[in-house]
C-alpha cells in the first residue's frame, strides 16, 4: 500500500492493476458486484437508508442517511446505527477476500467518539488481516462535516455458506 493509503491490501498499487487488466481483476470485480448485490438484497436493510461500495479488494463503503426516526430519547442517532453500519463495512471489506464463502461475525469492539444527528454518515471498512479462516478489519464513521464519529474492529470467520447459493449474491 502507498503512503496515502491508496493500493491493495497486498502492498500492489492500483495503478498497475489497471494498467494490465486481467482475469482474476475481472473475477475480482465480478465478486464486490455480487457483494453490492447481496448487501442490497438483505431484508434487514429495508429498515436503514443506505448503500454499499465496494470500490476494491479490502475496502468497503456504507452511506446511510440518519433522521429522527434513528433518535435514541435524548435526540441523537442510537447505538444501533454506529453498530450496523460499521459491522457492515468491516464486514464486507473482509468478505471481499473470501470468494467462495459468507463470512460470520464473531466479534466486534465499537467506539463512539461524537453524537450524530440528522444527516448523511459514511462507514468506511478495511481489511486488516487474515486470509483463510479469520478475518480482522476494521471501520470508521463520518459524518457530513468530515468528522469522525465512530470507529469499530471486528473479527469475521468463515461460514459453511457459500456464497453462490444466496440468492441475493448475483455475479454478472
């Protein structure tokens, strides 16, 4: 990985990845897709205003708007938000490396660091470590303002699901 955080979690940078495309990108690509898709389909997410990027291998992105309805009674957004959606893009930012498999949560420690409010918020997710059973990776929030409002690291395990079989996960 560069300096500024730009690259692959292998240390390759992106622009020699697009520089000579290949197979495994495309499958690469193919798979955060069906990713974008899974996240989409979940039923779970009808309740939260929000979307999933993934925009390379051990990376992911959640922007989710907050409203009042996500209020807690003393007028901010509640817990379960700053939870969600950093569960979700820690999440998804591991499962970019596991291919055939749903990863699992089995752990995860979430600090808030700033009440939120109304507004847009974004859950940025990166894989940390990990490529066979045990996944780490970790996220942070965001708020409109650019602050951070929180941040979470998760540890994630390989399921016996595959994800070919969910019909949520549509590769193209």
């Amino acid at each position: 990985m560069r300096p500024d955080g730009v690259g692959s979690p292998d240390g390759a940078s992106s622009e020699s990845a697009e520089a000579t495309p290949s197979a495994s990108t495309s499958a690469a690509q193919r798979h955060h897709r069906a990713l974008e898709s899974l996240y989409a389909s979940a039923a779970v997410n009808g309740k939260f205003r929000s979307t999933l990027e993934i925009p390379g291998e051990g990376h992911a992105r959640v922007t989710f708007t907050v409203t009042p309805e996500d209020y807690h009674a003393a007028g901010a957004a509640h817990g379960t938000i700053y939870f969600k959606m950093l569960d979700d893009a820690a999440f998804y930012a591991a499962n970019t490396l596991a291919t055939d498999r749903f990863l699992l949560t089995t752990g995860f420690n979430l600090h808030f660091t700033k009440p939120v409010r109304e507004g847009e918020v974004v859950a940025e997710g990166r894989w940390v470590s990990g490529k066979r059973r045990v996944f780490v990776a970790e996220a942070r929030l965001v708020d409109a303002e650019g602050e951070e409002i929180g941040r979470g690291t998760g540890t994630f395990m390989r399921s016996r699901i595959a994800l070919s079989g969910l019909p949520g996960y549509a590769s193209s």
